[in-house]
C-alpha cells in the first residue's frame, strides 16, 4: 500500500511540472538572451555556477585527502581508514573536522571559479586584441565613382 501511495505522488509531483516547461514570457517565446547584462555580472553568473558545479567533486576529494591525513597521523590504524578501505568500528569525524573538510572544499571551489575567470579573461583580452589588429592591418580600398561624367 504504502508503495503505491509513493508512486501516485510521484506521478502527481511529475505531471505538475510539465505546464511550467511550456510557460513562455510576455513576447511569445521562451529564448532568454544573456547580452542584456553587463559583462561584470555574467562573469560573475558563470563563476557562481561552476563554483556550485565543482563543490561535489571538491567535496568528494577533500574528505578522501582529510581521510587518508587521519589514517596516516593515526599510525594506519584501519580504524581511522577513508570511505573504501574503511570497515565496522571507524571512528567518524568531529563536527570540527566535518567543518574543516567543508570549508577546504568550498575555498577549492571558490579557487576553480577564480581560476577559470582569469581563462576566459585572457582568452577574451586576446580575441579583442587580434580584433584590433586585424582592424589596423585591413588595407584601405579606394573606389572611384561609377559615374565620372558629372564631376
């Protein structure tokens, strides 16, 4: 019984989302175009997407290094093992290392997300660099008038 019941919510919850896929904005279309913002502030959309998007791979990372640090301060005692070497009886983590292991991965993803910035930064400053040298280098056409008889 108690299966169903989850299943027929379930249903309900995904059906209830379909109307809001096929909502569009006031102009009849559902395109969202990005260039009506500063440059400033889709940097900073993108930085704050890839820093959320790399907190789960920081995260991972850091509490198997945090894990491994612990196994090894604590004489490889298997007690102290990180996630696939561990077994019955390890010893968890204080709410202050829990903590620490948060925050180390949060700083890394801050640092991807800082890190790509100055990629596309450079990557922007040489594209308009290029753009403007190949402005300068553009030859100069002189065309002389199709009608010549009414100078």
């Amino acid at each position: 019984m108690r299966r169903y019941t989850c299943l027929l919510v379930l249903f309900f919850f995904l059906f209830s989302l379909i109307p809001s896929f096929a909502q569009t904005n006031e102009m009849g279309s559902s395109y969202f175009d990005m260039s009506e913002f500063p440059q400033w502030a889709r940097d900073l959309r993108r930085g704050e997407i890839i820093a959320f998007g790399a907190f789960p791979f920081a995260y991972f990372f850091t509490n198997f290094g945090y894990d491994a640090y612990r196994w090894s301060n604590n004489a490889w005692d298997n007690r102290y093992a990180p996630w696939p070497f561990n077994s019955a009886g390890t010893v968890q983590k204080t709410q202050e290392e829990q903590l620490r292991t948060i925050g180390i991965a949060a700083g890394a993803a801050i640092v991807i997300a800082i890190v790509d910035y100055g990629i596309m930064r450079a990557r922007r400053d040489r594209l308009e660099r290029e753009r403007l040298e190949a402005q300068i280098e553009a030859p100069i056409i002189i065309r002389t008038p199709l009608n010549e008889e009414s100078e």
